[in-house]
C-alpha cells in the first residue's frame, strides 16, 4: 500500500492536534469542493479558510457530525458483518509525492487492496442511495483515498435514518483521479500563491464573502474598476429577465386557477394542483405595543444577529 503514515489513530484522538494536520493539507472531505461536487461548500469557501481568510465551521456541537463520528465503529461492524470481511483502523496517510494531499481513512479492509468509507445519512436523504447511486462528494473522497494508498476499489457503507443500512463497492477510476489530482494541486499552488478561484453564485461562496466583510466594512464610497461593468450589465439584464418570467409564471398560475372552477383540487396524468384558502397568519403591531407598552416591548424584544444586504441603484 502506497501513503506515508503521518499521524496513528492514538494521536488523532488528540482533535486539536488532529485539526491542526487536516488544516495543513487537503483531504477527502475538501477535494469535493474543489471539484465542484460539494452542494454545500463551494472552492471559493474552502479558500477562504485554508487561506485564513474566515474561521471555518465549528462543528464541534454539531449532532450529524458527533452521531456521524459515535456511530463510525457500528457502521464498519455491520459491514462486517454483511459481507465477512475484516477492516482495521489506519490513522492519516500522506502521499508519497505531495505532502499536501492527505487522507484520514476510516478503515482498510484486510487481506485487500481496499478501504472503507463509513457514513450515516438523514432518512430524507436515502434516494441518494437508491441502487448504485451515491454523493458525488463521498465518491470524490472515495476515490481520493484511492489515489493517495494505491488500492483498487473501495468500499462505502452507509447507516440511513438509523435504521436502513447499505453498503457499495467504488472501483478505483484513474482518468477521475488524474483529473482530481490536477485540479488540487492547481487550487494548492493558487492558494500558496494568494490566488482564490473564481467565485460563483452558491450561497456557499455568498456565506463566506458576508463572513469575511462582517465588521469590516469602511464607510467610505470607493470607485470600482472598468471590471464592474459587466456584472452590472448582466445584474441589469438578469433582474428584466426574471421580471419576464414572473409574470409568464404568474399567468399560467391564474389560467390553471380559473381551469379549476371553484374546485379546491384538481389533476393532470400524475400531477394535481391545489387552490385553497389558508387562515390569515397572527401579526403583531410593533410600533403600536412599544408606544403603548414599552416595558413589554423591551422585554420581549428580540434583536437578530447582523447580516450582510447588497444593493444595485
């Protein structure tokens, strides 16, 4: 097996030290986000932090992630159990020719060249494991653990909604892996380099960009470069489109409403359409009650935290 061994599974139970190893490199969990494969993390976030820019996430009191991590042994023994197979415990790997690239396997699968990813997903997740499907960001990781030790398939068992169990076998795809391994070390030597990719229109990137102007923000008006024209030429465009289309939207709505002739409910092959009265929602007059009842309004009051708002005039 291929992989330098760089930190045993005693030392990783030390997460501060831990941490601090997973932040110098990049590991399964990140090159997802490189690829653009990752729903919730963009390339440009996952620069952000690498490079310092924002503090990444804290999941230390995060319960998908604390069941994820306790349930991690239950998931392997029932593979195990499954498929008679042994698997054992391996710490974090380092590959042989980067040492930026890392990989924090879960299990290697002995008497194989294999290795198993082990995960728990939310019941509403399952369609995502129908058949031979899978997230394309664990079969990025997948097959990242595969380039890093040189195995040929690995495995990925998966506990959903805690009671639905499935397990799949990932075959090693080396034109993949050619191209992950391109693309990371592009995104390393940018980032070595101060260069952050392109953003994108995720909410991921939006998230950090807020983040990293939060508190930041001068007052002052500056002058934007020749640059800025174009976004603002396709915001312009962009905003007439969607108006165009809320009021094609907003006429086919009306159109299937009068279809419906004061039914509440109606259908077409397999799809059904709903028009009904909902109750109207309770509002409370802010101003009024501070004005009347300001020791209340003061008690009850409740201020959010801060956020970030864009405008184009």
């Amino acid at each position: 097996m291929k992989g330098k061994l760089i930190m045993t599974v005693e030392q990783a139970a030390d997460r501060v030290a831990w941490e601090r190893v997973r932040n110098s490199g990049i590991g399964g969990s990140d090159v997802a986000c490189i690829m653009g494969l990752n729903p919730w993390k963009s390339a440009y976030a996952l620069y952000a932090e690498k490079h310092g820019d924002v503090e990444a996430e804290d999941l230390s009191n995060n319960e998908f992630v604390y069941w994820g991590t306790v349930l991690e042994q239950v998931v392997a023994d029932r593979f195990c159990e499954l498929t008679g197979k042994k698997v054992r415990k391996c710490g974090t790997l380092q590959d042989e020719s980067y040492d930026f690239m890392l990989a924090n396997v879960d299990r290697l699968v002995v008497g194989e060249s294999a290795g198993l990813e082990c995960k728990t997903a939310n019941g509403f997740k399952s369609k995502d494991w129908d058949g031979d499907e899978l997230p394309d960001s664990y079969y990025c990781q997948c097959q990242w653990y595969m380039m890093i030790t040189g195995c040929e398939k690995w495995y990925i068992a998966c506990l959903i909604g805690g009671n639905h169990f499935v397990w799949k076998e990932i075959p090693r795809n080396d034109e993949f892996i050619s191209d992950m391994r391109a693309q990371a070390i592009i995104f390393w030597n940018n980032l070595q380099s101060n260069i952050p990719p392109e953003v994108d229109g995720s909410e991921s990137t939006a998230a950090t960009i807020d983040k990293m102007n939060k508190d930041k923000l001068a007052v002052d008006s500056i002058a934007l470069p020749s640059a800025a024209e174009q976004y603002i030429k396709c915001i312009d465009g962009l905003t007439a489109t969607k108006k165009v289309l809320e009021e094609q939207l907003a006429q086919a709505q009306n159109a299937l409403k009068l279809m419906l002739n004061g039914s509440e409910s109606g259908v077409f092959m397999d799809r059904k359409i709903t028009y009904i009265q909902i109750a109207g929602r309770v509002t409370l007059d802010k101003k009024a009650l501070k004005k009347d009842l300001p020791d209340v309004y003061e008690k009850y009051a409740k201020v959010g935290k801060p956020s970030m708002r864009f405008t184009l005039k």
